[in-house]
C-alpha cells in the first residue's frame, strides 16, 4: 500500500560542517527501510548532502525552487539546477513561503507542474491560521489551497504526489494538533483527492501531518488510517529524534 514518509525539512539551519555532521550520524543509524525518509537541506548543503547520501537509502529533497527553468530570475533555484544535483524531493508552498514571502497558490501551482515535468517529486504544503481555524472555516481553505495547487496536474503524476498538512497554529510553537484533528483533515483532503482524480487515486496518494511532530507523538499519528507519514521541521535536526520518527 501508501510508504510511509518521514520528511526533515531543517528549514534555514545548518552549516555545511554542520550538516556533514548531521547526514554522516543519520547515515550510521539503522533506519527502517520500510519507510522512506527523506532530508530537505538548505541549497548550499545539497551537492555535499547528495555525495554522501549517495548510497544510502534516505532521500534528498530541496525546500524551494522557481518554476522557470533558466533566465533573469536574481536569487532563485530552477527544477534544472536541482535535476543535476540528483534532488528527489522539493518542498513546494511551505506555510514559511506563503507568509514571509508572499508565494500563493497560482505559485505554488506553477511550481508543482513545473518540478513534475523535471521528474521531482513535490511535497504541497497546505494548512489554515489559528483565525481561520476559530472561524470554522479550515476545511474549506485547506480544501481550496490542495485545489488550486493541483490545478491542471495530470492525474499520473498522482503517485509522485505529497501533501503535507500543516496547521500554521501548530509549527514550531510547540502546539501539535491531535492526532484525531490531523487524520480528520487529512480525510477531507482525501475526499477532495476523489473529486478532482477519482477514488483510486486517492487512495494511491500520499498525505502528511506536519507542525511539531516529535518522538513522543509520531506512533499515535501513524496509526490514523489517512496520516502516511510526516514534515517535520524541529525534531529532525536531532539524528537521534529524527531516527526514532523515521522507526515509529
Ligand atoms: P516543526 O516544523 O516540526 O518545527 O513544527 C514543521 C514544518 O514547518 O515543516
């Protein structure tokens, strides 16, 4: 059925001597090969993380990228650069994006074509604020963001698909959603998954919770029927806390 998906996202941390230090721990660890875990590393660690990881089974991901794949574009990164680097994984429309930087889901929604069509597989962020979750109205902006990221994505790329949901609320404050909360959410994507590509492809696709997942609380969320995995930001800094969320 669904692999589980551990994701690290180390955000904007880590120097390259640090990073070598992290991925090297990982790399001693005995990792459950029946899950897969995946590091999205800052772009200046991915040529030095990729070498490493080479033959190992844990995988590379970026956590931004520009839809373009060359031209006039100061300070971004396209599909291209990544494609040579060997990234498997780019992290599309995190909440950090959204917010700070203004991207929306027509972005974001180029962005996935875009890194589909270079063969990398994007991890969608979607999630509501604590207003909008006050408001009662987090299914239908969660509903809506999946909907328009996946604007015009052809229903084959179903199976390179990832979206994780991330309640804004929740990242890095230390306040988790439930896991009831989480598996409900992640339930109503799935219904939107059927709509938009039918049941099978909702039942092919993959969904993470994200938004302070730490070892104490990643077995109870994998047990929830629709929670394939998780993103998670803090806890995987920590070789030891993010070997034990990748062998829940
Ligand atoms: P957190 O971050 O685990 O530190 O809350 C999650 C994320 O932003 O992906």
């Amino acid at each position: 059925m669904r692999k589980p998906i551990i994701a690290g996202n180390w955000k904007m941390n880590n120097t390259i001597r640090e990073g070598l230090e992290l991925i090297n721990d990982l790399k001693a660890r005995s990792l459950d090969e029946d899950v897969e875990a995946v590091v999205c590393v800052p772009f200046t660690f991915l040529s030095e993380a990729r070498k490493v990881l080479r033959d190992t089974g844990i995988k590379l991901a970026a956590q931004n990228m520009y839809h373009e794949e060359s031209g006039a574009f100061t300070g971004e990164v396209s599909p291209i650069m990544l494609k040579e680097l060997e990234v498997d994984y780019v992290i599309l429309g995190h909440s950090e994006r959204r917010q700070i930087f203004g991207e929306t889901d027509e972005m974001v929604n180029a962005k996935v074509k875009s890194a589909l069509r270079h063969g990398i597989k994007p991890i969608i962020c979607v999630g509501e604020t604590l207003e909008e979750r006050e408001n009662n109205k987090e299914v239908e902006i969660v509903t809506t963001q999946v909907e328009k990221s996946l604007k015009e994505i052809d229903i084959r790329y179903i199976e390179d698909l990832v979206i994780a949901y991330e309640p804004i609320w929740a990242i890095g404050t230390g306040k988790t959603a439930s896991s009831e909360d989480a598996n409900s959410m992640l339930s109503s994507i799935r219904e939107k998954i059927t709509e938009l590509y039918g049941k099978e492809s909702s039942e092919i696709i993959r969904l993470q919770y994200g938004g302070s997942v730490k070892p104490e609380t990643i077995k109870e969320l994998m047990e929830k029927e629709n929670v394939d995995g998780a993103l998670v930001g803090g806890a995987s800094l920590k070789a030891n806390d993010f070997t034990q969320l990748v062998n829940f």
